[in-house]
C-alpha cells in the first residue's frame, strides 16, 4: 500500500488586518458572530495560493445547519435564499472593511 498526500498550507496570521477585516465583516452582517481560527482538516485551494500570498483565509459565509451538513458535497447540496444574500452581503463587507 503506497500512502500519498500533499503538506498542509501555511498557517495564516490572526494579527494583521486583514484577519481583523474578515471579523468585522462577519459581524457587520451577522450581529455578534465569533470569528476564530480553526483546524482543517480537508484540503482546499488554499495551498495554491502560498506561493504568493503570506496568509490565506479559508471562510464560509453562510450559517450551516445539520441538514445542511449532511448535503455537503453530494445530493442537493444547496444554501438558502437568505444565507445566498448574506454570502455577498458579507463579501461586500470585507472590500469595505479591507479599504479602511
């Protein structure tokens, strides 16, 4: 049995602005969210990006419930109308937040 895999991406900093804008975004449109940083375990595009960015920020902006969870990355996969909107709701917000 021959095991492969890829390194993990870097780890990002939580002490600039830019991890500072993500979290005033996030609580421009959901209230008094908690953003904090987390462990992924699953890969993503994010190590793509390494080579020429010294953080990249991996977030979803959508409230995901159980049932959402159980559709991810399979049948019906879907968000809501509402979730949809807050979605770029708040990636207006971080252009906004990141221009200050």
């Amino acid at each position: 049995m021959n095991i492969t895999g890829n390194e993990a991406s870097k780890v990002s900093s939580i002490e600039g602005w830019q991890f500072q804008s993500i979290q005033q975004a996030a609580r421009n449109v959901y209230g008094n969210a908690v953003i904090a940083p987390y462990l992924m375990f699953a890969g993503s595009d994010a190590r793509q990006y390494d080579r020429i960015s010294k953080n990249t920020y991996r977030f979803l902006p959508v409230q995901i419930t159980s049932e959402d969870l159980n559709r991810m990355h399979g049948t019906n996969e879907h968000v809501s109308v509402d979730n949809y909107l807050n979605a770029n709701k708040f990636y207006t917000e971080v252009i906004l937040e990141s221009n200050k």
